[in-house]
C-alpha cells in the first residue's frame, strides 16, 4: 500500500507535468498510468490536478483581463497625451519642435470619408454584403427527425462531470 505522503510527491509531480504546455503527453498519460494506490485515490489525485489546473487557467484569463484593461487605458492616455500636445503646439503658432529625443510635428493626414448618415447614401454608393451561417438548430431537427442532411451529421460526445 503506498502511504498518502508517496501519493502526495507523485501528484505533485503529475500536476508539474501537466501545467508545462512543453511536456510530452505520452509522458504524461504514462505518469498518471503509474501512480500507485486504489482507483478511488487515484480518482481522487487526477480530480485534484484537474482543479488545480483549472484554478491556473481561470488565473491566467483574469490576469490576461486585467492586462487589456491596463493596455486599452494605457492607449487611451497616449492619445490623450497626442492631443494635448498638438494644441500646445497650435496654441503657440508652432508647426514642428525637434528636441533631443524627438522631432515633433504636425502634418496633415489624407483625405477620408466619413459617413454621417447611411440612409442617404445614394443606392450605388451601397455594397449588400451577404454573410452564411448555418441554422444548427434546424439542421440538429431535421437529423434526429431522421432526414439527411448533405455536409453535416450528429455527434455525440462524452465529456467527465466533476462536482
């Protein structure tokens, strides 16, 4: 019989293995194959790594959440800070400052279209785009209702339910 502190080593090392994105999974598959003790501990070891890498990827996305909001508002302050600038320069009459580090100017960007109201756009000015998604719910219906669908099928899966 394996003590808990030898399974507790062995699922450690099992839950390294599986958070490293460069770790080989037949290792992996092979690892969790010779870990030693009852199916209900093992059950229960491969349960844990599975919510202890849930934990981490869930950890990860709210990190990476965070990190847009931090770069969306860092972008919003460089072009704050663009403006300011340019009506500082306006304001004193200055068209182009080069110091040390930067030459600043301002210059004039190509002309561009803005539409301000598409309901007056004139019918050639208009391009119909036709976007095509299939109605799965349809397709699913008419499957199950026993007719044949060219390009689609049923599939049923099996997936683990942990509570």
């Amino acid at each position: 019989m394996t003590t808990l502190h030898e399974m507790s080593k062995e699922y450690a090392i099992l839950y390294e293995m599986a958070s490293d994105p460069d770790a080989d999974l037949e290792s992996f598959g092979m690892a969790i194959d010779s870990l030693k003790g009852e199916i209900g501990a093992k059950v229960d070891g491969v349960v844990a790594v599975i919510r202890n890498l849930e934990a981490l990827r869930d950890g990860i996305e709210s990190h990476i959440e965070k990190q847009a909001k931090r770069a969306t508002a860092a972008e919003n302050r460089a072009k704050w800070l663009k403006r300011y600038l340019m009506d500082c320069l306006e304001t004193i009459g200055e068209k182009r400052i080069v110091s040390p580090s930067a030459d600043v100017s301002i210059v004039n960007n190509p002309a561009r279209v803005e539409i301000y109201s598409y309901s007056d756009l004139p019918e050639e000015y208009v391009v119909e785009k036709k976007t095509y998604q299939p109605d799965k719910a349809m397709i699913k219906k008419a499957l199950l209702e026993g007719n044949e669908v060219p390009g689609a099928s049923i599939v049923k899966d099996k997936r683990i339910s942990i509570k």
